[in-house]
C-alpha cells in the first residue's frame, strides 16, 4: 500500500514537472520579412502633364503590392484631380506590381488628361519598382577530372 503511495505521489510529480515545462516554454515563430518602398514620379515622370500641369506621386509599395498612391502638390484643379484621383487610383490599390503594370485602368469622364497624367506617372513608377522575387536560379559546376597519362 506504502508503495502504491509513492509510486502514485512519483507519478504525480512528474506529470506535474512536464506540464509545466511544457507552459513555460516559449513559442518561436517566423516572421517573413517585409520590402518596403515608396516610388517618387516627380522626377522619372517630369515629363507627363496633366490638363494644367505634371502631377508628382508617391507610390507606396509593400512586399509587392500596391499598397498606397498619393497624388502630391500640383496645379490640377481640385474638382478634376478628385474625381480623377476618385476613380483612377482604387483600380491599383491592393494589386501586384506585376498585375498592376498590366492593367487597363478607366479614367474619369470629364477629368481625361488628369486621369491619364496619373495613370502615366503610376505606370512610369512601377517600371522603378524594386522587385521582389528573390528566386535565384541555381548553378552547378561540371566537375572536371584530370586525365592520367
């Protein structure tokens, strides 16, 4: 009976030591790593006007998406520029560079010149932007053996 005690008493305080080795250990996880980047148009696009002038962005690109567009100080008439930004931009939000470089955007009826100023310098920008595929390809040597002679 002593023994069964014990034994029980053994068990007990094993199974308690592995429970709470088993809640104090810490978890790891991974985290991938992120490749942020923002795409300045001003000067790669300095050359695309809009109905009164060029209309400079800043494209913000996150692990390979779209992830904002920001229309920044120009001389387009504010009427026009929201409704051109009101439609043009939410067609890129939320695609990969790839998709979005591929893409046939509308462009706001009544606002056509400033539609396309953007959708230029957006276009133009991602042309920049860093790729993130870092797929490399791998390279075998030949092994080489001496001949004897």
């Amino acid at each position: 009976m002593n023994k069964t005690i014990i034994i029980a008493a053994i068990m007990l305080l094993v199974a308690g030591t592995v429970s709470l080795d088993a809640r104090t250990k810490k978890k790891t996880t991974t985290k991938k790593a992120t490749t942020s980047q923002v795409i300045y148009t001003g000067d790669i696009a300095s050359k695309v006007i809009g109905y009164n002038g060029t209309t400079p962005l800043n494209i913000t690109v996150k692990n390979g998406v779209i992830e904002n567009i920001e229309v920044l100080q120009n001389e387009e008439s504010p009427a026009y520029l929201k409704r051109a930004k009101d439609k043009v931009l939410p067609q890129y939000i939320g695609k990969t560079v790839a998709e979005a470089k591929k893409l046939k955007p509308d462009i706001a009826t009544g606002a056509t010149y400033t539609s396309e100023a953007i959708i230029k310098n957006i276009q133009m920008g991602l042309d920049k932007a860093k790729s993130t595929s870092t797929s490399k390809k791998a390279t075998t040597k030949k092994k080489t053996t001496k001949k004897r002679h």
